[in-house]
C-alpha cells in the first residue's frame, strides 16, 4: 500500500475502528479477569519477570506514606532510577531520573529537582493523582533503560520504544515511538512524538507520522527517519510472541525498549492497545487479524508464529492478504 489513507479510503483499505476493536478483538480474545495482570504496570513486571521476560530491573516499591520517609535513604544512594504509578497511562507519572549532582537529581529533561520534590512525586503518585480514575495508586522504583547508542540520531532525549500489536500470539504489526522536544522527551503520540511504521518483516521504516502528518525527518536532530532499521528485530518479535502466553491475552499492544547493555525489554503491556499504529502503517489491523482467525494455531510454537509473522505480514507481501470491504 502507498500514499495516504484519506478518511473515505479506510473501510476499504481495513483500517481497524474502536467500536469493531471493542467488541469483535478485545471482548472475543481477551478475558475480563486477565486484565489486571497488565492494567497494573508492577503486577505485569512481576509475571513477565516470573516466566523468564527480560524486564528491567526493579528497584523498589512504596505503597503507604510512611515508606517514602523509609526509602529516603535508598534514593540518597540512586544516581539514576524511574519512578513509575502501578496504575497509570499515556506516560503520565513516570519521573525518570538520569544523574545526581550533589543534593540534586538530573531529570531526563534536563531539569534539575530537590529530593523533596521526588517524595513529593511520589506521594501524589500514591494519592492517585496520575492513575486512571483517580484511584489511589502503587509507586515502584526500577533501574534506567540505558538505550542503544543506535538510536541517538532518532530521538530526543527520552526513551525510544516499539509498540507491537499481538493477535493469537502472532505478532501482525510495529511502530516506533520516537521522542521529541515537543512530547518533552516522552514517546507519547499525543504529546507529539514521532510515531514510525515498521515492516514486521524485516524491521525497517515504513513511512513516520506527528499528529497524524507525514514527516521525513525528526524535527529536533534532523535525522532521516526512512533509515531506521530495527535492530535485533527477530528477537523483539520472539519476545512479544510469548506474551500471549504469559498474559493469556488474544488481543494485546507489547512495549518493548532496547537496553545497549541487555537487549530488547518487556516495557509494559497492553490489553487495550490504540488504533494510532495504523496511521503510522498507513495499513488497516483487519486483514492481518482476519487471515489469523483463519489459521489452525493449535500446534504452533512461538517460534512458528514468528517464522509465520515475518513471511506473511511482511510490507512486501502484505497485499497479498487482500482487503477488507
């Protein structure tokens, strides 16, 4: 598929709607009661880390007011950590740490702020003032993603991540997440960072998307976005493969980042995954979900779905999976 989806060509092209996604995908495939194993980010770092997923590290966790006096000493010692809500999304609450300097700790923006102001972060983490709801919230501590220096070029300041869309274990499409100035250095699409296609077969960029526009450089390092070819790519699709058996979740959104040290990492997973991926595909989900369905899976290993994925979903044979009227 080339050019741009216009608004009339997305029925005919498969573009995956939020009330078909709702009912047809997240209501068939994914079982009510598994959902907390992914809406709470601790809970999900601890099944993934208990089958073998490569996770970062954690570091801590402060569930009551009392342990963030506690772990006051704990942070004199951490030159460099993430601070995340259990219950949170979007990125919202996440305070990521990259350095010390004296009584004060480097932010990854660049600002500096008190040990105060990071209880303080976490005291309105576990107030629920950044958790869906308003619920009140878990705060956790774990180890900064050192990224690979391949992705210095791509991205500003913050973490760069993929977004993998896994149906029945098979994963049927990418996008990276690039962070900008604009989404202040967080790869969130709708704070304005880059959101780029990725061929499942071969990890390469498609085509990148800002707020739903075509672009060809990142506006901050100037780079061309059209070079990108993952690396290790084989090894992120294995890895989002096998949440599906992890989670038991049919239909699931895996977000994974490339330490320089460790590889690929399991970053959080998604049982409501958003439709934005098929911007940044300009590809409709449907007829990779459809030819799925199709499918006899029951004796297919992750490795098989894998090898299956990067034959069939691939940019350059994608169209031979026709499309859905």
């Amino acid at each position: 598929m080339s050019g741009w989806i216009l608004p009339k060509s997305l029925r005919r092209t498969g573009v995956l709607g939020m009330n078909r996604r709702n009912v047809v995908y997240i209501g068939r495939y994914n079982e009510r009661e598994k959902y907390p194993l992914v809406d709470n980010k601790l809970t999900t770092k601890l099944i993934a880390a208990e089958a073998g997923l490569a996770v970062p590290d954690l570091i801590g966790v402060v569930r009551t007011q009392h342990e963030i006096a506690q772990v006051r000493d704990k942070l004199k010692d951490l030159k460099e950590f993430v601070a995340k809500p259990a219950q949170g999304s979007g990125g919202k609450g996440i305070l990521v740490v990259v350095g010390q300097e004296e009584d004060q700790y480097r932010k990854a923006s660049g600002e500096l702020i008190s040990l105060e102001a990071v209880q303080r972060h976490l005291t309105n983490t576990l107030s629920g003032l950044h958790s869906l709801g308003g619920r009140t919230d878990v705060a956790f501590l774990e180890t900064l993603v050192r990224v690979s220096p391949y992705f210095d070029q791509f991205s500003h300041e913050g973490v760069p991540d993929i977004r993998l869309i896994v149906f029945k274990g098979f994963p049927v499409m990418g996008m990276l997440r690039l962070a900008t100035k604009s989404s202040d250095g967080k790869a969130n699409l709708h704070q304005g960072a880059i959101g780029v296609g990725l061929d499942i077969g071969t990890g390469r960029a498609i085509q990148a998307v800002q707020h739903n526009d075509l672009v060809t450089q990142h506006p901050d390092t100037g780079a061309d976005l059209s070079a990108i070819t993952i690396p290790d790519w084989e090894a992120l699709l294995h890895l989002a493969a096998r949440c599906y058996e992890v989670t038991g979740l049919g239909y699931l959104g895996a977000d994974i980042v490339i330490d320089r040290r460790r590889g690929p990492l399991i970053l959080e997973l998604n049982a409501r995954p958003g439709l934005s991926i098929q911007i940044a595909n300009n590809a409709g989900l449907l007829p990779r979900l459809t030819h799925v369905e199709s499918l006899d899976t029951r004796k297919m290993a992750i490795e098989d779905r894998v090898a299956y994925a990067l034959e069939n979903f691939a940019h350059d044979t994608i169209r031979n999976l026709g499309r859905t009227a």
